[in-house]
C-alpha cells in the first residue's frame, strides 16, 4: 500500500466513523420523538421501528408483519404505490391496548428493488373518544327529554281513569240489590283488576322517571364495600336459587371513595342483575376491589354467556337489550352514575365465556388533593 492508498483509506475510515455517528444522532433523535415511525417494505415486513412504535404497537423487539398489525394496511400500502403519494387513513387496533392512530404513509425508495415505505403513527384515541362520548351524551340527553316528556303526559289519563274508576266501584254498589249477585262480583273483578293494572303502569311510569331524573349525587367520605355487602344480601335469595356462587375479594384496607352510597347500591345492582341474567344455573361470579394511585376498582366478572363485539358497542345506547324482557336501560344507567362520581368503566368479553365489568371511582384524597 504506497501513501495515496494510506491516504485514501484514512479518508474512508474516518468518513465510516462520521457516517456512524449521524446515524446514531439520527436513531436518537427518531427515538425522542412521540409518534411512532415504522420503515416496511411491500410485503409489510417491517425494517425500522423507532421506540414509540416499540411500545405503541407492543413489538418487544419482534417483527410481525405490520399488515397482520395495522388491519387495512395492506390496501393502504396499494393505494399508495397505485398513486405515488401520501395516504393519510385511521387504525383501530386493539393489542396492545384499544387506540386508534391516524396513520401517515410516505413512499420513498432506497434503490432497492422493493417499494419502501415510511409510515408515521399518531395516537388519536382521546380525540375519537371524546368527540365519541360528547354525540353519546348528547344522544343520550335527547333521548331522556323525549321519553320524561311522554311519561309525564301519560300520568294524567291515568290519574283520570283511576278516578273514573273509582266512580264506577261506588255507582255500582248503589244498584247492588238491583243487580244479579254473579253479575254484580263479575263486573267487581273486572273493575279491581283495571285498577291494580292502572296501579302498576303508575308504578312503571314512576321509576321510569326516577331512573331518568338527572342525577345529583349526594356525595361523602365512605368505604366502597358496604353498599357493595347490602346489595349482595338483596340479592342472595336470587343467586342461591339460581345455584350461582358468589366470591368478594377485597385488598385490605381498601381507601375511601368520596360517593353517593344509595347510587353505588343502584350501580352495583344492576351490574350483579346484568350477570345473574346472563347465567344459567350454576355459574359463577367473582368481584374483586383494588385499587391503584388514582382510584378504586371493582371488577365484577361472571361465567355468563358474554357480549358479542358488535352489540359491546351498543350496550350504553339507552333501550339497548338483547333480553326478550328486557328494558335496555341499566347499563345506561351505569355509566350514568360513574360519570356522576368521575369515574369510568371498562368492559372486557368474550361469547360464550363471560364477562368483566370493571369500575373506578376516584379515590377520596385523590378528590380532596383536586380540590385543595
Ligand atoms: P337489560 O338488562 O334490560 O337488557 P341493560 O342496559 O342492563 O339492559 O343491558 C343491555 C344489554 O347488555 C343486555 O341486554 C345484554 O345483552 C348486555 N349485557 C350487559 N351486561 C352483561 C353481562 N354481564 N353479560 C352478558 N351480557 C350483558
Ligand atoms: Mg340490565
């Protein structure tokens, strides 16, 4: 090797070390940003994932195919080669947790000789969901104004033809010794039974309208599994008949929750109705109550028949039931008084093998910290 070939070769080694250092520089920098960035090839293999998209896409160092990871890339990825330029599309995934990410897929080209593609991944979850639950609430608000204002209507001509009634009972025992005896009891039983009939549909149109009045919680300091002891022993009777074991698994002490006791009753009865109704003789229901920094959880798991994925979207929507007596209303109800206390729930399923309900309540200091 003469000196030009010396000379030549320390230029390439030291271009080698200063090429190796941007590239560092430039991994660091892809690793700090927050949206994840995924380099794949047409056939989804993926060849560079910084480690927001690590995480996001729950990788752990693997590389499955990102069309087998993002539903729907395949067609995007066409979409982009057929036009030569950016698509911008929407994922919902649902490992490593539930998100959706808008998705960016840049086409670019490293002379290799299969396309390649850059794609850029933001997490938009809070977005969607909340643009979600504000058309939700506003449904549900709709919804309530409409049937409050018809029940309400519907009390007077009750109200009459309870009195109307009422009437032909005292006329009728005025011509009691004119009328046949088996006509008289005849005409009695019918005028009793519209009455208790009259009674029930007040009693109906009565709850109806408890359960739709908007909630004002009446909120103290109180511990979480004393509504929960009161409401199991209303229902007892039900589960043993129904041959259903019952288990509490309660972490010892479990802080304070600031609630309405009277709406964590209603809350946790009709989540307990819910799986009693969604079991045959002999199943099972186990709660658990935790808690984490922020709040207190219950979980309420049952062996039931679960929740297909297509009415799970549905399940809050009021007058939702897949139950041939049912009325749709409890789950409604059940978000109802979780937001009322700044909650949330969280529902877990799967056909034919059960259920997860799982609600959090702010912790009490947690509210008391807010507060102050
Ligand atoms: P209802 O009980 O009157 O049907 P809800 O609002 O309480 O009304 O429930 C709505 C629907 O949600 C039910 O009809 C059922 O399909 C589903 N559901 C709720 N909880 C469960 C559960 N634990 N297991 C199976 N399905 C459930
Ligand atoms: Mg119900």
């Amino acid at each position: 090797m003469d000196a030009a070939d010396k000379e030549t070769l320390g230029k390439l080694i030291r271009k080698n070390k200063r090429l190796a250092r941007d590239l560092t520089r430039i991994e660091t920098v892809f690793n700090a940003i927050l949206s994840a960035i995924v380099v794949a090839d047409s056939n989804g293999e993926i060849q560079f994932a910084n480690n927001f998209a690590e995480s996001i896409l729950g990788l752990n160092g693997g590389r499955p195919s990102i069309f087998k990871l993002l539903p729907g890339m395949d067609e995007a990825v066409a979409a982009v080669s057929r036009d030569d330029s950016v698509v911008m599309r929407e994922f919902k995934i649902t490992y490593p947790e539930p998100r959706v990410l808008s998705a960016q897929i840049i086409p670019f080209n490293f002379g290799s000789s299969s396309d390649t593609y850059a794609v850029i991944l933001n997490d938009v979850t809070q977005d969607r969901r909340s643009t979600e639950e504000r058309i939700e609430s506003e449904k549900i608000a709709s919804v309530l104004n409409l049937a409050s204002g018809v029940a309400h209507e519907l009390g007077n001509p009750l109200n009459s033809i309870n009195i109307h009634l009422q009437l032909v009972k005292r006329r009728l025992m005025k011509f009691s010794d004119k009328i046949d005896a088996d006509v008289l009891a005849s005409i009695s039983d019918s005028v009793e039974i519209c009455s208790s009939e009259v009674l029930r549909l007040n009693g109906i149109i009565e709850n109806f309208l408890k359960a739709l009045r908007p909630m004002r919680p009446n909120m103290a300091e109180c511990d979480p599994i004393k509504p929960l002891a009161e409401t199991l022993k209303i229902l007892n009777e039900e589960f043993v008949n129904l041959n259903i074991s019952v288990d509490v698994d309660s972490e010892s002490p479990l802080p304070s929750v600031c609630a309405d006791e009277g709406l964590l009753k209603q809350l946790y009865f009709n989540i307990l109705k819910n799986a009693m109704e969604s079991m045959e003789q002999g199943g099972k229901v186990a709660i658990r109550a935790f808690s984490d920094d922020d709040f207190v959880k219950l979980s309420f798991s049952d062996s039931g028949c679960g929740i297909s994925e297509e009415d799970l979207s549905r399940i809050f929507e009021p007058y939702f039931t897949t139950k041939p007596d049912g009325h749709g209303l409890g789950m409604m109800i059940i978000n109802a008084i979780v937001r009322a206390h700044g909650g949330n729930i969280d529902i877990e399923s799967k056909r034919g093998f059960g259920t997860v309900v799982t609600v959090s309540i702010p912790r009490n200091e947690r509210r008391v910290k807010l507060l102050s």
